[in-house]
C-alpha cells in the first residue's frame, strides 16, 4: 500500500499538499503526487522505499487543517465495461486486507466522490451503492461490526462511474464523514448562514467529552464581529448569556431572548471587565491581526476558550495560517491546546479552537 489520498476543499489543493509535505517530510516520508487545481483531492504517491501497510496512521485528520479526509490505498482501478463493480472492488479489498494481515472485519463503507459540481453527480449513485458493496464483501466472508470503533474504514473514492481508488483508513485517523462532510440543516430562525461555520466547529474541533464540559448554559460568551447574529445564535441556543460587539445591528428576535448584551463597539479595543468562558471572532480582517488580537485576550487572562475565524484572501494561505499559528502558540506559551481546521462551512477561511489548558 504506497498511497494515500486526502480530500480538500476545491480550489485549496496546494494547501492541502503543502501541508501534507510539511507533516510527511518530517517523518522523512516522500513521494510524488497528482494535485488537479480545483479537484478538490490531493493523490500522493509515497516513494518506494516507504510502505504506508507500516505506518497508515501516519498522519491523523484531526492535526491536518486542509484536509477534509483521508485514506490510504494501492492502485486505481479502471471498472470500464463491467456490469458488475462490487465485484472487482470487494477482490481488491480481499487482496487489501490480506497484504495488510488483517482480519477481514470492518466498521464502516463510505464511498466518496470529489466535492465539485462533476463530483455531486455522482453523490446518488455513491449513496447507493454501499448495500449491494456491503453484500459483495459478505459473499467472501468480510464482517461489518458496528460497535467495534477500532476497526478499519474502508473507503472507496469515484471521480467518474469506472474509476475508483479503494482503500482503508484507522478509525481514529480519518473522518467519520462520507467525504469528510458534516452536513448540517440551516435552522429556520437563525439570523444568518455563518451560523452553521459556528455549529460545525463545535461539533468537529471538540469531543463529545470537551462539548459536554465546555458548552454549558449559564456561561459567559462574547462573540466580536456578532451581527446579524448566527453565531450568537448558537451560543444563546445553547443556553450561554452573550456580549454581542458589532457597528452593525442584531436580529431583533436574538434581542428578544434577554440572553444577548449589544455592544456597538470597536472589537478590537473593547474588553470584558471579568474573565468570561467563551471567545468568538468572525470579524472579517487581516488573519495577522485578529492572531495578535486573541494572543493579547489569552495573556490578559480574559476568555478560558475561543473560537476564530481567520479570513485568507491572499495567495500564500497555508502560510499566513502557520504565521498565525506560531504566534499564538509561542506567545501563549505550552499550555495552549490549538486546533484548526478548514471546515466544509468555511470557504476562503479556515477557524481555530483555542484552549487555556
Ligand atoms: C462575517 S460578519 C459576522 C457574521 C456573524 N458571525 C453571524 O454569524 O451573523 C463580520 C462582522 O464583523 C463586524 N466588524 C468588522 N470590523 C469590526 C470591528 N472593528 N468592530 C466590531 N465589529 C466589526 C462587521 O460589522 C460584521 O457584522
């Protein structure tokens, strides 16, 4: 098994690859890659000498920003002029899981196509054919155990009906998601769609453990750069009293909660007079300057937690992300616990978690 193939946002393929580079470089991993601008996907071929059988968890989704998934697999496979595609994927699999010296069990099928409009064409067709897959690999004895959550992933990736790459990930390496996309519905009373960016960021950057510890009703949030509101919203949503700061005006039925204090003030002077729980940001600016902005909230000792969005208008993105990050890491100090990640609801953006440990 010498590849491995991650998903991205399309459009953000050289920071995916840059990024994937950086982290392989360092465990002195090489190889070639096939990187298609807007193709949403990174192919990378590992060099000879390295065998990803050794090492597929080698990288981990969670440490990867432009990553949406990944999985690691062995060749293309070319299903032009066949009937019948379960077939040949579930012979490849057996041939996958025999090389790797696994027991053929498994606890999840996710088949996967790019995030482009060619891509979405497939979407049904990828939905439908999981259960005549799942019936193929049971005729040669593969077992899907559900509650088994340490066993391998199994993956396959279209990017037309007769090509697909078809792999395997470690559970706790990869994404749970088909395409390493949390799908959420917009709620109807919500005041703006930026919302969901906020909701999915709670859901992806925090545990299930962290969510129920750190998302109280009762606590303190302050959201900058709040209005019209749909991060307020979630806040408010999840029982939390909030400092709203914006020029612009807040959704009156936020208002009506009694939970939001509006602040028309500038975000970048205004502070809390006690330390609060939560930080938001999503004022649109420099990524540069809202870095120094929450560095300085951390070091006065004003927020236990926050969450940014960092706006990347400019060329160089994975690099003004890794500035940004340097800075709050070394700034903070060690007992700063930072998470980030480029979010299927962020686009020329990626968000960051923050956490005083
Ligand atoms: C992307 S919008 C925020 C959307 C909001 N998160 C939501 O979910 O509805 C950015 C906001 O930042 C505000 N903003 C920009 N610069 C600001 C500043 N210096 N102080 C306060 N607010 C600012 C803008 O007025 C705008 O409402």
């Amino acid at each position: 098994m010498n590849r491995l193939l991650c998903f991205c946002r399309p459009g953000f393929e050289k920071e995916c690859l840059a990024e994937l580079q950086d982290q392989l470089a360092a465990k002195n991993i090489w190889g070639r890659f096939i990187a298609e601008e807007s193709s949403g996907w990174v192919d990378f071929i590992l060099s000879p000498d390295c065998d990803a059988a050794v090492h597929w968890d080698m990288l981990d989704i969670n440490q990867l920003i432009f990553s949406r998934q990944i999985f690691y697999f062995d060749e293309v496979i070319d299903l032009n002029g066949q009937d019948d595609r379960a077939t040949p994927i579930s012979n490849a699999l057996l041939s996958l899981f025999n090389n790797l010296g696994l027991d053929l069990l498994f606890s999840d099928i996710l088949v996967q196509s790019p995030d482009t409009n060619e891509g979405k064409k497939l979407n049904r067709f990828c939905k439908q054919f999981v259960s005549p897959l799942a019936s193929s690999l049971r005729k040669l004895d593969f077992k899907r155990v559900y509650s088994r959550s340490d066993l391998p992933v199994i993956q396959l990736f279209f990017t037309d009906y007769a090509t697909v790459r078809v792999g395997v990930a470690k559970p706790d390496s990869c994404s749970p998601f088909t395409g390493g996309i949390l799908r959420l519905k917009f709620p109807a009373d919500a005041p703006s769609r930026s919302t969901l960016k906020l909701d999915e960021a709670f859901q992806v950057l925090l545990t299930p453990s962290e969510r129920e510890k750190y998302l109280i009703p009762g606590m303190i949030a302050v959201d900058l750069g709040a209005a019209p509101g749909g991060w307020t919203w979630q806040l408010v949503k999840r029982g939390m009293e909030v400092y709203a700061v914006d020029n612009g005006p807040m959704a009156e039925s936020l208002m009506a909660t009694g939970q939001v204090n509006y602040l028309r003030e500038d975000a970048f002077h205004w502070r809390p007079s006690n330390t609060v729980d939560w930080l938001v940001c999503d004022v649109v600016e420099q990524p540069m300057r809202i870095a120094k902005l929450i560095t300085q909230w951390f070091q006065e000792g004003l927020t236990r937690h926050a969450m940014i969005n960092l706006k990347l208008p400019m060329k160089k993105r994975y690099v003004e992300v890794k500035n940004c990050l340097d800075l709050i890491a070394t700034s903070i100090g060690p007992r700063v616990k930072l998470k980030c990640k480029q979010l299927y609801h962020d686009r020329m953006e990626v968000t960051l978690y923050i956490q005083i440990l």
